[in-house]
C-alpha cells in the first residue's frame, strides 16, 4: 500500500527530500535488547542532502512523555464507568467502555516508550558523539525545524511553506509541502550501536 509524504525543498534551488526518509524500523540494539531509535529530518553537510537525522531522547523528551502519560491517566480516572448490569449477548458483562480500553492502550504505549527513553539517557550519558546523518554517518548534520504540515490522504496543497531555516550553500530557505505524492516501501529493520553507528545493512522485517 502506498503512504502520502511530505515534501521538501527550497526557495532558490532544485532540492528535493522526502520524508519517508524517516520510515523504517531503526533500533539500538544493547544487550540483546531492542530499544528504538527516533529519527527526524535534517541536511547532512556531508550528503549535501536533506536526510534522516538520529534524534537521541532527552530530558525534554522525558518530560513531554511524563505530561502526557499524566493527561492519559485524568482522563481514565474521569470516564464514566459501565452501567452495571450492561451486557453484550454473545461476549457476556461489559466490564469497560471502548473509550476505556483506548486510554488504557494510549497508556501502555507511552509508558513503554518512558521507559525507553529513561533507559538510553541512563546508556548515553558519557556519549561524545552527537546526532547522526543516517544516510552516511557524519555529525555535520542538524534537524530542520518541525514541519507545520502533515502528510496526509486527503489534503494537498501546491504551496510549499517555509520552515526559516537557510539551505546551505544555497541562501535559499528549506520548504515543506504535502503535494499529495505517495512511497511505496517495504518495511525494513536496522540495528545501531548506542554511538548511532549501524551494526549492519537494512533487512525487511
């Protein structure tokens, strides 16, 4: 199946990225453990490209998590719990409501990647190193702004927007756009040491 993309490019010049750039599985791999790596898009001096870029956790990140596994856990405690006695015929009592076992999977979920992130701060906390280009492995990259579009099925506009942020080189400014284009790209799996180098090629998952 096809998946909508965001595009990017610039003011001045011919550049073009898109952001399926970040699609794929990429993990640390640490002791036998999985532990997902987060990914965003940048320009990598380097490539001299718009690329994926390693975002490694941080306390901001941690926090953001906290925030909303605490929003989550208010509104659980506020849904009206199941009339008594409410029944569906044919799977018995109904203990809780769909909205109920939306939150309580919203809340596994963040508490899970909480507890990921906790523990790569606490394996990266002499790390050197700082983000990585994931196309060629340089430092000499850095993340570009968050885009103020979505990619999305049902939505286009033919109008990049701006992101502030100068091309290199160029003078231009990098631009997003949701042009309704659309990747079809089989899943695929990569495990990195906790320096953000790959410990081998991409496999499909």
């Amino acid at each position: 199946m096809s998946m909508p993309v965001l595009t990017y490019g610039c003011t001045r010049c011919e550049l073009r990225g898109w952001s399926s750039q970040t699609w794929g599985y990429r993990y640390y791999s640490v002791d036998g453990q999985r532990l997902r790596m987060r990914s965003a898009m940048g320009w990598c001096h380097a490539c001299g490209q718009i690329v994926a870029v390693e975002r490694r956790p941080d306390l901001p990140a941690e926090q953001s998590l906290q925030l909303e596994l605490s929003t989550l856990r208010e509104q659980l405690a506020n849904v009206p719990p199941v009339q008594k006695g409410r029944r569906r015929w044919w799977f018995g009592p109904v203990s809780k409501t769909p909205e109920q076992r939306a939150l309580e999977a919203s809340i596994t979920s963040v508490e899970r990647e909480l507890s990921e992130i906790r523990l790569l701060l606490s394996l990266m906390g002499d790390r050197q190193e700082s983000d990585r280009c994931l196309s060629c492995g340089s430092q000499a990259c850095f993340h570009l702004p968050a885009a103020p579009v979505a990619a999305s099925f049902d939505f286009y506009s033919e109008s990049p927007q701006s992101l502030a942020c100068e091309h290199p080189g160029c003078g231009g400014l990098f631009t997003v756009c949701n042009e309704g284009v659309r990747f079809s790209i089989r899943p695929a799996s990569r495990a990195y040491d906790l320096r953000g180098m790959p410990l081998g090629p991409w496999y499909d998952m």
